[in-house]
C-alpha cells in the first residue's frame, strides 16, 4: 500500500511538472535548455511505452484496447524540441501521462468534482477578463492578461500576496466577490479530493471479490439490456453461463430426505 502512494505521488508530481512545460514558453525560461526538455520528454515517453505495453499484456481483447486507445500512440513520437508543434504534441503526452496514474484518472472521471472546477474555472476567467478591463491602463502591476489571471487566482484561494492590488472601484468590488466566494469554492475543491483520494485507497486496500464483481456487471448489463450491442450481449450470456455453472449443485441424498 504505501508503494502505492510513493507511486501515485511520484506520478503526480511528474505530471504537474510536464504541464509546467506544456503551459509554460520555453522563452520565458532561458535557463532550461533544449537538451534537458529532450531529456525529459524521453523520461515520459519511456513511462508512457512501458504502461501502454503492460495494459496491452493485460488487455483480453487487443483490438477492442487499440481501438479505444490506440491515439496513445502519437503520444510516443519522438521529435526535436524545435519542431513546430512540439507543445500540442506534449500536450497529448501530459493527456496520456494521466493513464499512468490511476487515482489521476479516477479523479478525472468524477462529474462532480469536474463541475466544481468547471464552476471555478468559468469564476476565475470572468475575473481575469473584468480586472484586466477595468485595470488595464490605471494599474502598472497588471500589464497583460496573464497579470489579470495570477490576481484572479491568488485571490480566489485568499492567499494574498499583495503583489498586485486592484485600484478602481469595480476592481475591488471584484475582488471582495472572489474573497467570499473562494472560501467556498477552494474548501469544496478540497474536500473532494480528499473524499475520493480515501474512497480510491479504500477499494485498493480491501478489494471486492471477484464473484462480486461479476455479478455487479451482469446487474449494469440487465438494467441497460435494450442497449447492449451485440458483443457485450454474447458476454452477457457468456457470464450467466459461468455464474451457473459455479454454482454448488444439490445433493441428491437431499432430495430424497425431503
């Protein structure tokens, strides 16, 4: 178990730093060079090859797995740092990275923890775009949008740096607006993460059995019969089939008793 967690954080902490990369100009950061991103795009493509070959290794039917992940893939071409489109292919990469991480990619499959951030998302653009409107001109520590952007943030988690202040009346109306409503939002953000993270190492710990879990299939199947495509309706027949054939057969001496 605490593999476990050394793994997911290590996964984690690579993953925020290659975002890092994505989301960053490399101009803006003279001090990384070309040949320490080449460096560290080898590092998650080795990572991403060697998951995408074990969930291969694992997989019961490869083609079915191609089909449904086979874009993968791209996230494994090896090009030059200078290329063109080096940062919408490290984009796919950093999309593909969230496979390896299984509590990452369980997160992310949370509606209600992606309608939390969708909701604090839309708050923090609306903020950027009224203080970067009302601010620009009158405030020299907004200079462009990516000023606007950081307040909105700081702000929003009520870190208060103080290093950019709103000086005109609707900008401060704003800000007491994220004050109050950050509180809520970053508290609910949290607390989610935390919910599911226990939930996650929860099922890890104590897994269902296997029965369990075939009989919870069967039961997803039944309920959604009218929609069932012809292969998944085979696996169906083919489950209940199993099930039955599992099942402690009577004895006759039993009968006879009766």
């Amino acid at each position: 178990m605490y593999l476990k967690v050394v793994y997911e954080i290590v996964m984690i902490l690579l993953m925020l730093t290659y975002g890092i990369i994505v989301i960053a100009p490399q101009d803006t950061h003279p001090q990384i060079s070309n040949e320490q991103l080449e460096f560290f795009d080898w590092t998650v493509m080795t990572i991403l090859a060697v998951d995408f070959a074990v969930r291969v290794w694992k997989a019961d039917n490869r083609i079915t797995f191609f089909r449904k992940n086979g874009w993968e893939l791209i996230a494994l071409i090896p090009l030059d740092p200078s290329f063109r489109f080096i940062r919408l292919l490290r984009f796919i990469r950093l999309i593909a990275f969230l496979r390896t991480s299984p509590l990452a990619w369980h997160l992310i499959r949370q509606p209600a923890l992606l309608r939390i951030l969708a909701f604090t998302a839309v708050v923090i653009t609306w903020s950027s775009f009224g203080i970067y409107m009302l601010e620009r001109g009158e405030n020299e520590r907004i200079q462009n949008f990516g000023d606007a952007v950081w307040w909105s943030i700081v702000t929003t988690t009520t870190v208060g740096y103080g290093d950019i202040s709103p000086v005109s009346l609707g900008g401060r109306i704003i800000a007491v607006f994220l004050m109050i409503t950050g509180i809520g939002m970053i508290g609910t953000i949290t607390a989610n993460l935390a919910t599911h993270w226990i939930e996650y190492s929860s099922k890890q710990v104590q897994k269902p059995d296997a029965v369990e879990e075939v009989k919870q299939n069967l039961k997803e199947w039944v309920d959604r019969l009218e929609t069932l495509n012809d292969r998944e309706y085979e696996l169906m027949q083919q489950t209940m089939k199993m099930l039955r054939s599992e099942r402690p057969k009577k004895d006759p001496e039993d009968d006879d008793e009766r």
